[in-house]
C-alpha cells in the first residue's frame, strides 16, 4: 500500500447474543448467511463428504499431513456444495468452482452468489451473500505469542486498546479476524500494512487499496464458545445477518 488514501470506511461492530438455527429457508435475497459446521459431528458422515470432491480436490485434500486438517478441507469443500445445492437449487455434484480475483474462489456460472470459508480446530465457518464477503474464525490459543505482533499488525488505537483490555488475548484474535474478513472480502490478500487497517468498533476509515476503491463495509464479530472469535464482512448496503448451524 503506497498511496496510504483513507477513503473507504468499515463499520464494525459486535453480535452480542446471535440466534443460531437450524431452519433455513435457501433464500439469501438481501441478507447475509453465516453457518457454522462442527468438524467431528460431521466426522461419520465423511465418506458421503469424499465422494462429492473431484479428483484435483481429493488430491489436494492428500496433500496434508494431519487427519485433522484433511477432515477441515473435505468438509470446506464437499460439505460447502451440499449447502450451495440448497441455495442454487441443484445437485451438490453440479456445482462447479473457478478461481476469481487473487486466487478468491467463485461458484462457476453464478456471478452473483458468493461465498467463503474458514476453519480452525473443531468450525467449519461458511458466509454467502449475493455481494462479495469475506469470513474468518481463529481459536484463541493460550501459547500464542500475539504481544509481539502488536506494533507490526495493528494501529496504535489498536495496540492500546488490546493491552488495556480485561482479556487482550481475545482482543487481538478479535481486531485479527476483523482484519483477516476484510482482506477476503475485499480479494486483497495478506498485505504487509495491516498496522494501517483500524478495526476498533465504530466507524474507521482504511486505505484506499484495502477497501477495493469508494466501497464501504460493515465487519460484524462474535465469540463463540469463549474460544472461538468470528468476523465476517460484507458491504455496508446488507443490514440482515441470519446465523445457521449444520444439523448432521
């Protein structure tokens, strides 16, 4: 980032008590979707999971080293198309993924469904809008090292914000998810800047490059289970937020 232009703005806020359930009506309409799949309930049902990859999956999947992380990845991808099947009104085999901007994968033939994906430990976490939208879930590991990302990673509203903190590791896992929505959404991908990106509650504005030109965004976040910290962004336009979890 060398123009360093704050024209756009983010909006951010927390989702104190967020309703999850079970009934979903497919219909994203205006809102915004965000599910929450929990990794070892889906565990038994792997093997249906694995005949939905394709062979590039399914060898991507063999790539990784642990059980853990293959079961994340078969999950985010089979178990994504048997909700996108839901919502486009198809066969979980029929849908299609390509490439988009940075690498940022889209749904082949629907240019106006999108979707995302984050996993730590024991989530799965996917978000579709209509809209671009970018989510992300970290566990908040007790041996994580987060003071000395501090300076590098955050401003210094943040940084004083998080030492102040009553509990500054879930605040930095926060402020970090926010960062980390953000950049999916807006297709950016990992800058070295991040200390120029304000993701305190209110409204911040961020740089130019960061915001994907005059857009504004809304970064909504929530703790759940006191481990897991999530945002999720999408434009500023979505003012319905709608939480599901998977019902295996």
């Amino acid at each position: 980032m060398d123009s360093q232009l704050f024209i756009s703005k983010i909006h951010c806020s927390t989702v104190l008590l967020p309703n999850w359930t079970v009934k979903s009506d497919f219909k994203i309409d205006e809102n915004v979707d965000l599910w929450r799949v929990p990794v070892q309930k889906l565990k038994d049902k792997i093997e249906k999971i694995l005949q939905l990859l394709t062979p590039q999956e399914f060898n991507t999947m063999n790539r990784y080293q642990k059980e853990s992380d293959r079961l994340r990845y078969a999950i985010g991808k089979g178990f994504l198309k048997t909700l996108l099947s839901k919502y486009l009104k198809c066969k979980p085999e029929e849908v299609e993924f390509v490439e988009g901007m940075n690498k940022k994968p889209a749904i082949k033939g629907y240019r106006n469904f999108n979707f995302n994906i984050s996993h730590s430990k024991d989530w799965v976490i996917f978000g579709f809008c209509s809209d671009e939208l970018g989510v992300d879930i970290e566990y908040v590991d007790s041996k994580f090292d987060f003071l000395s990302l501090i300076n590098n990673c955050f401003t210094k509203p943040e940084a004083h914000f998080i030492e102040n903190a009553y509990s500054p590791r879930h605040e930095f896992f926060k402020l970090w998810t926010r960062k980390e929505s953000l950049l999916k959404a807006t297709s950016v991908g990992m800058v070295d800047n991040l200390n120029f990106i304000n993701c305190l509650d209110g409204v911040q504005y961020i740089p130019y490059e960061v915001g994907g030109g005059f857009s504004d965004w809304k970064i909504k976040s929530l703790l759940m289970d006191e481990v897991y910290p999530i945002s999720v962004s999408f434009p500023v336009r979505y003012r319905k937020l709608r939480f599901f979890e998977a019902n295996p």
